[in-house]
C-alpha cells in the first residue's frame, strides 16, 4: 500500500478533493437518500450449525437475500461446529482478519472484549422496543461499561425423557430431588436403560450440567465479590461424592467421551432413558416422525417429556446456553455488521426465524415468551420462560473474564470427570480449587 504524507493529504483535502466532497455531499442532499456503502458489497457472519437444521435453511433460503434487499449488501454466512468457535475467533483476533461477525456461547464474549466493537447503540435501541433484555442476556455481553456483543438466542436446557420408561418402574412425576433421580436411575440402568450425560471438554451439555449441579449442593468458584475463590468447600466434596456414585449407579459411564451431539443420538436411538439438552431432540422427533420410534412402534415424538435438573441441598439450579454476535475490531465493515444485526433482531425479521426453531432458541429480549409460538405445544412448554431462570457461569460472581476463562478450561466440568475417573472427591475438589486460584490470583 503506498504510503502518503501529511503534507500530501493537507494539500488533497483542502484542494480538489474537499471540492469533490462538497458536490458530493450536494448530489446525495439533492437525492434525498443516504448514500449506498462503498467499501464492500458484503460482510462474512460465522456461526455455528444450528442443531435445528430449519434455522439455518430458512436464512440461506430467504432471510439472507431479503437482508441484502433491505441493506444493500451481501451477507456471506459460514457454519462450523460449536467446539470450533472460540478457536475461530481467537487465530481471527491474532492475525487481525477474519469474520466481520462472529458467534460466541454464553460468557466468553468477555475474553474478547477489548478485540470487538462496541454494540451499545444496537443493543439499547433493540432493548427498548423488545421489553428490555433478560438478565442473563446483559451480564454476558455487557462489561460495566459498554455492550461488547449483541444477545442472540438463549437455549433452553432441560432434561428430555422417556416418559413410559419411567411409568414402567413407577415413576409418574421427573425426579424433583437428586437422591430420586438416583434411584429411578438404579432401577432404568438395570433394565439397560441408563441416562446419559457427557462430562466431555464441549461447550453445552456438560458444562450446563455440572455447574448447576454444583451450585445445587452449595458449591461456587467465588463469592458474590467475584474475587474470593470459594470452591473447596465440604459442599463441593459432597457434590463430587455423590455424582460419583451416581456415575455408576445411573448413567452411561461412556459420556465422558461424548460431544454435544452423542447424547441426542444416543437417545433418538434409544440407548438412554433421559439427558440434559436443549429441545433439538423432541424438534428432531418431529421432523420425522416414521424414523424414530419407540420398542413399541409408537412415534417417538409422543413419549418424550421435559423436565429441569432435580433440586439439591441449597436448591435448584438451571444454565441456559447463551449465544451472541460479536462484531470485530479488526472488520473494516462494522457499521454494515451492526446495521444487519438491528436488522436481523427487528420483531419482523427474527420472529420468522423464531418460529422455525420451535422453541429450542428462545429471544434474548423479554417479548418473545408471550409470542404465540408457545401455545402450539405444550411439551415445549417448560422451554418458554428457560431466560428468567438460568444463573450465569462465575455464579455467585460476576459472568466476567475470570469466571469465562475458569469456563473455557473446563475446570469445573474436569473436577467431577476426575473423580468419576477414580480420583478421590478431595483431591480433585482441591485440583480445581487450585486451578480457579490461578485464574483469579
């Protein structure tokens, strides 16, 4: 690129080129509209594979083109696999280029915070039309000062069901207490039906999963001061105790290697009576209904039931995966990357895509709960109102970069598939006590 002075930049500004401006400034007045963009014809958006594979039909299909209708520009989208997003925008970040947007789960947007732009604009005017934002929504992609990412989605994360696998051992009503969901558990493993749950290094199922369940118990990595690292407690040891029986005792001991799509297989399948997911398995049973059925023939889609996580000592406890858009400091095109997600985010625009998914993505804003989508299922009925309920990882701290950078290195998750694995509850409690340490100083 050729380099220009100062001297020759005074000298073209204040000649011909302020001139220029000026007649063109005249020319869009005279038009009475803005002038089109013109640094680029189109923008790069990464994000993941929907695991509602309608959601990402609908925006190839139709939405994209109508994005590039209404805003005069191209939006290029490109999927990859959850795991492989954060790894995404970290190399973009190093080497300065890549995607204008990019799609981050839960908290981790605030590992990035001083490598995106601020989405403050986007966010406030969304918030104000759409009934304000959910908690859990804002402490993810606000830093106290700034939005540093525009709130996407929030996935609801329950447990699904084998309803008449649990009447047959004579539970009528999902297991409200840990202690119950061992003991349905005990009686469904015997008969070659455990429940399933991954303790893996993937970025949904297992931490959703091990982080309510230690707060369940009474456990947290810090106090509410986000700097008191609080975790070898004897609720934490008890905690670790307790699921290392139920290990054994109830579940598929192969989850350890399971990924955020073995579980949905393994119950399509069905190889397991019950595992915490968002609802892509009940929409995925009834988007084909002849494929997956029951031992009996019945559709599968008629014997699946939600449920949130049993209740512990200290309560009950819920994380709902979080998705938001990152636009990139780097990106030349930021103002074009913000004005597709206003865009994208209009009640109009996202209620179709809203209504492809179900219910398995529910609205970052709080109007979308009331929408009349809900009133279609009643299966997906404990998903509706997921937002108000899920805490943030760093609970009972805040969801900031220390509490994202204990998340990405699976420390909680690592503590129980450590003891699972056959190391003593105290010595991995203490491991992953050490390792929150290193993290908060």
């Amino acid at each position: 690129m050729a380099r220009v002075t100062r001297r020759q930049f005074l000298n073209a500004s204040g000649t011909g080129a302020l001139a220029a401006k000026t007649a063109g400034m005249a020319g869009i007045l005279a038009l009475g509209k803005a002038p089109a963009y013109a640094q680029t014809s189109s923008i790069h958006w990464l994000k993941w594979n929907d695991f509602v594979p309608a959601g990402d039909q609908i925006l190839r299909q139709s939405m994209l083109a109508e994005a590039e209708k209404a805003l005069g520009f191209k939006v290029n989208m490109e999927t990859i696999g959850l795991n492989d997003l954060q790894p995404r925008a970290t190399a973009a970040i190093q080497a300065g280029s890549g995607a204008d947007i990019i799609m981050i789960f839960d908290n981790k947007a605030q590992l990035y915070a001083d490598s995106v732009a601020d989405v403050s604009a986007v966010c406030e005017a969304l918030g104000s039309a759409q009934g304000g934002y959910y908690d859990l929504a804002k402490a993810n992609t606000h830093d106290g000062k700034k939005w540093i990412a525009v709130p996407y989605c929030i996935i609801g994360a329950m447990v699904a069901y084998r309803k008449s696998w649990f009447d047959e051992i004579g539970v009528t009503k999902f297991p409200e207490t840990w202690e119950e969901f061992r003991d349905a558990g005990k009686k469904l493993k015997v008969k070659g039906r455990p429940m399933g749950q991954t303790l893996g290094h993937t970025v949904g199922d297992a931490p959703a999963f091990a982080y309510p369940y230690l707060w369940s118990w009474g456990g947290r990595e810090v106090e509410e001061d986000g700097k008191t690292v609080k975790l070898n407690t004897k609720e934490t040891i008890e905690s670790v105790k307790f699921l290392t029986a139920l290990w054994k005792d109830a579940l598929d001991e192969g989850g350890l290697a399971w990924d955020d799509s073995n579980n949905n297989r393994a119950f399509l399948s069905g190889t397991i009576s019950a595992t915490l997911n968002g609802a892509s398995i009940y929409i995925e049973a009834l988007r084909k209904p002849d494929q997956y059925k029951t031992d009996k023939g019945a559709q599968l889609k008629t014997d699946i039931l939600h449920a949130p996580l049993p209740k512990g000592p200290a309560g009950q406890f819920g994380v709902h995966p979080f998705q938001c858009m990152m636009v990139m400091k780097y990106s030349k095109n930021q103002q074009q990357a913000m004005e597709f997600l206003k865009w994208f985010h209009s009640a109009e625009v996202y209620g179709k895509w809203f209504n492809v998914q179900k219910g398995f993505a529910t609205g970052p804003t709080k109007q979308w709960e009331n929408h009349e989508m809900w009133q279609e299922d009643p299966v997906m009925a404990p998903y509706r109102v997921a937002p108000r309920l899920g805490r943030v990882y760093g609970y009972a701290g805040p969801a900031g970069q220390k509490a994202a950078e204990v998340l990405s290195k699976y420390i909680i998750v690592d503590m129980y598939a450590k003891a699972v694995q056959g190391m003593p509850a105290e010595e991995a409690v203490k491991w992953a006590d050490g390792e929150v340490r290193k993290v908060y100083g």
